[in-house]
C-alpha cells in the first residue's frame, strides 16, 4: 500500500507531466517575452558575462498568447515590476554584422498597437523564435517613475561599463542618452559622478565593439563627437580612472582592452596524472593564447618540478572521455587552444605525466613494454625497454639480458608479437624498433628452447594456442591463455606430442585427461585421435602466417580475469606479473 505522501507526489508529477504535455500542445498559441532591464545588466556584468549587455537565459520571461494586444501585456508588465504603463518604454534588441546583440530601437506607438504574435514577426522572421525587449525605465531624484524622455534621431543611447584595474573588475553603472553632435568632454562629470570618483578625476573611455573571434576595443577620442567616434544606440562605452604613471601600483591588466583580452581567452584547465585519468588533480587557470612553453612551466610549477622539459601531456578525446592515444610532442603545438580543440569541440582536460628525462631527448628513444616468459619461472615480468628510434630487434634483447634472469649464460632470445591469444610474427633481428606498436600488440620475449634451435629436414614448428567454444555464440572459437611454439618431428604422433605438451606446461594428470586436441585451420577445428601423425596436418613450413592453422587444445579457460598491458597473452593457468619501468 502507497503511504499518503507517495500519492501525493505521485499526483503532483502527474500533473506536471500533464501540465507540459499542454503547453508543448499549445506552444503554437503562444510567444516567450524576455524583459531585460538595467538590473538584469547590473546584476550579470562582471558575473555571468563581460561582453554585450546581458544573457536572455537568465533574464525574466513571460509566455503570452499571440493574440493579446501588446498594450494588454504591458499591463502584466506594470503588475510584475511596480512600473505603470506610461512609464515604460521597450526596445528592440538587434543582432550586429559583427555578431554583438545589443537594443537597437524603441518601439513606437503604432506597434504598440499591434499584437504580441505581429511584434515577434517584426523583430525576428524565424520561426518559434522568442521576442527579447530591453525595458527602458527613468527614475527622478526621488527614485519615482518619470516619463521616457523625448527621443529624436540626435539623441543616442549608450551603455556604460566602468572597469577597476587594481580589483579587476567590470561592472554595469547605467546608461546616458547623449546627443550625436555632443562630445565625450560634456558627459565626463555625469560619469565621475556614476563611478562614484571625485569631479575632477581624470578618466579614458573606450568602445566595447566586439569579441568573435577576437576582441576589438577602441579608445574615444574625447574631443571628437559622438558622430564622429560612429556612436549610435545600443554601443557600449567602458570607462576607468587614467592610469597615472607614478601610481607605483603593478596591475595585471591597466587598461580595459587588456583586461577584455584576458577574460576572452582565459581558461580553466582540469589536469589530470595521464596514470589516473579520471581524476582531477588540480585546475590551473590559464590563457588560450599561452605557448606550449608557458603551459608546462606552469605545471611544472605546480608540480614542484625544477625543469618544465620533463613534462609531457595529453590531449582530451571528447567523444571517447579518455586521453588521446598519442601525447603531444615537444612545442608540437603553438597555444594552448590547440591542445584543446578536438575536431570542432574544445575541451578543458589535459593529462600530464612526469619523465625522468627531458621530453625532447625522449623523443629521440622509443620505449616498449616487452613481457618476458622465463623458460621455467611462472612468473612474466614486463620491462620497459627504452632505446634510440634506428635501434633493432637485436638491440633490443641486448638490452633485455641485462636485466632478465636466463637459463644459462648462453640462452638466445626471440622477441614475437602476440595479439588475443595468438602469436603473429618471430620479429627478425635486423627489424627497426620505430614502427612497432605495442599499444595494441602485446611484445614477448622468450627462449628460445634447445630443441628448435637444430631442426632437421622433416622437423615443423607449429603454433599452439587455448580454446574454448562459447555456446553463446554458435560454438565459435574462443582463444585464450599462452600461446607457444612447439617443435614436432617427422611421423610423431598425437600421443607422443601430448606428453611433451603435458611435461611444458606441468598440467596434472586428472585435468589433462579432459583436454581435447584439435587440428584447427580457418577457425574449423578437426579433432584428433592419440594414434594421428600430427606433422601430416601441418604442410606448412612458413611460421609467419601461420596463424591460420594451429594446433588447438580445447579445455576449459580456469584463469582469473585480470586486465593488465600484456592481457593477451595470458597463460591458462595464471602467472602472476611484475611491472619495472
């Protein structure tokens, strides 16, 4: 039984469900309003936003019907804001050539006649779109309503913004009408006073004119006219105290195109070690015009770290919320922008890593994680192996035996790409180390066992792999586990091969007797019986390739699943595995 709490919310979501249902049948019936005033301005500058006048998200909307005469909803306007229907005056807003979106013109009286559907088809033709107003109110001494001044085609309306060099702050301080023959000079006591400075302070003034793609900020010319300085309404002057030259204060930004130019192109990295990749370690806040240099040392920085080289990072995939597979390559990228971009999205995460060498030397190396098989330890070891870009495959055991424990002093080693259970190549010795992979590929070295290395005329090297059939899937093959080699002789039978295949991988007698052993060619496996000739499946002599037929040994995969870099090549019964760097 449902409490009486549970009904209740239960109703009122249904409810609400219904109400939207409604109103999105409706919708056509009816067009969204959003009322910015000088509050909303005041209230989001220097907040929310720093260029234009304000975000229309954020401002009041009302939904009316498109019927309703606009004096009529002027009315609900009086009701919402305490202002009465003579005094207020709406304007317009406007999107520019050069993208901004300001108030353009105040509606006259004839279209406030007209209904809300008509008004919203005058100020925006597309379909479905919202009508924006600016609302224009004045207020006397007494911070009563007074009536809209008298608005000719000389008088412009201008917004004004004043900026703080030392706090680096940019606030909204109101609006001015000004006439277009007018000048700067005869406003400058009006501004003092909306700044709060004293009468006589000195002040510039610059036009706020755009900021996509980049920031165009003019100074004005106070001696010029408005006209002159091609003011019209809707512009933006911003104003600040003239820097003086013996102040002794160290501002980052002293002027307002300055500062303008930061906010535009500042931003908030997340960075993250490249080892954790989901975690935040910390946030920087940057410039997406700093260099590649700038952005290392100031990680370095925050990391402690002497020398900023050995710093590497990453960029951010946004479709796949991981690091890109390839880090960035030292002063690879110009600006930080460059790091961030991803297609046509921009992201705010990058990853670092800390080298123990500097970036542009490592770049030089080619460092490749090779999980070695010792011949009777159980235990793999993974080893990074870190060599000059034209180094070979012999460089690379060189450097392999001088950290790995070998049979005997005189054990040969062989380095084989292994790929979801199966072995793909014997690397030749002379193979450049450059253009291997080891993202994807797992890298084995092994011994090479006694018994290869002297082959006769009828002797075959075949592959082994583990399977299982997933009956989920039709019976299809599954590899899993060690892959291996084995070297069978001419007219050996599967009895004989099976005892050496025990003996390798030391399986117990009890377990063993359940396997079964199958020749396996294009995935179709053909089962053998003890007294079958195994080396008459396999004509063959090529082992690149050879991939393609095997010798497959069907019992069940009894290893735990554990992920790691080397997880293809996992043998059936677990090893466990050591990581050196």
């Amino acid at each position: 039984m449902m409490n009486v709490d549970s009904q209740i919310r239960l109703k009122k979501e249904q409810e609400e469900k219904e109400h939207k249902k409604k109103e999105k049948a409706e919708a056509h019936l009816y067009t969204i309003i959003k009322i910015a005033r000088d509050e909303d301005l005041k209230e989001q500058t220097g907040k929310d936003i720093y260029f234009d006048l304000v975000d229309h998200e954020k401002v009041r909307s009302f939904r009316i019907q498109k019927q309703l005469p606009f004096s009529t909803f002027k009315e609900e306007v009086a009701k919402e804001y305490g202002i009465p229907v003579q005094f207020q005056r709406f304007w317009l807003w406007a999107k520019r050539q050069n993208h901004t979106y300001r108030p353009n013109r105040p509606l006259n009286p004839h279209e406030e006649m007209q209904s809300v559907g008509q008004l919203r088809e005058i100020s925006n033709k597309a379909q479905n779109a919202e009508l924006k107003l600016f609302l224009e109110v004045e207020f006397g001494l007494d911070l009563q309503p007074l009536p809209p001044p008298e608005k000719s085609k000389e008088d412009i309306l201008l917004f004004f913004k004043l900026y703080n060099p030392e706090k680096e702050v940019l606030c909204f301080v109101g609006r001015l009408f000004v006439k277009a023959l007018g000048k700067p000079s005869d406003i400058l006591r009006k501004l003092t006073e909306m700044a709060g400075f004293t009468p006589d302070e000195e002040i510039e003034l610059y036009e706020e004119i755009k900021f996509e793609p980049n920031v165009m900020c003019e100074h004005i010319d106070k001696k010029l006219t408005f006209r002159a300085s091609q003011l019209e309404d809707g512009d933006i002057v911003c104003f600040q105290k003239s820097p003086k030259a013996d102040s002794g204060t160290q501002v980052r930004y002293p002027d307002i195109p300055s500062f303008l130019e930061y906010v535009h192109n500042r931003q908030v990295v997340h960075f993250r070690s490249l080892e954790k990749p989901k975690d935040d370690e910390f946030c920087l806040e940057l410039s997406k015009l700093h260099t590649y240099d700038d952005v290392v040392e100031r990680v370095a920085r925050q990391l402690g770290l002497d020398d900023p080289a050995k710093i590497r990072l990453t960029s951010h995939n946004c479709y796949s919320q991981q690091p890109k597979p390839q880090p960035i390559r030292y002063q690879g990228v110009e600006h930080l922008l460059d790091m961030l971009v991803h297609y046509n999205q921009t992201s705010d995460i990058l990853y670092y890593e800390v080298l123990d060498i500097p970036l542009p030397e490592l770049q030089f190396l080619k460092t490749l994680k090779v999980a070695f098989h010792h011949a009777t330890k159980e235990e793999v070891v993974i080893h990074s192996i870190r060599l000059p870009k034209n180094s070979t495959i012999a460089d690379v055991i060189i450097d392999l035996k001088t950290k790995v424990d070998l049979s005997s002093p005189t054990a040969e080693l062989r380095v084989l790409e292994v790929f979801y259970h199966k072995i793909y190549k014997i690397f030749p010795l002379h193979e450049k180390i450059e253009n291997i992979n080891d993202q994807y590929w797992t890298l084995r070295a092994e011994e090479v066992p006694e018994e290869e290395k002297n082959p006769s005329q009828h002797d075959r090297l075949i592959h082994v792999y583990h399977f299982t059939k997933d009956p989920l899937q039709n019976q299809q093959i599954q590899n899993f586990g060690d892959p291996f080699f084995l070297a069978i002789c001419e007219g050996e039978t599967l009895a004989e091969v099976k005892g050496r295949i025990q003996r390798k991988l030391q399986v117990p007698d009890e377990e063993f007797s359940k396997w079964k052993f199958a020749f396996i060619s294009m995935n179709r496996p053909d089962y053998l019986q003890d007294s079958d000739v195994v080396s008459a499946r396999f004509q063959r002599r090529d082992v690149y390739g050879a991939w393609e037929q095997y010798l497959g040994l069907e019992h069940t995969d009894t290893a735990p699943k554990r992920a790691y870099t080397a997880n293809q090549n996992r043998h059936t019964h677990e090893k466990p595995v050591r990581i050196y760097n």
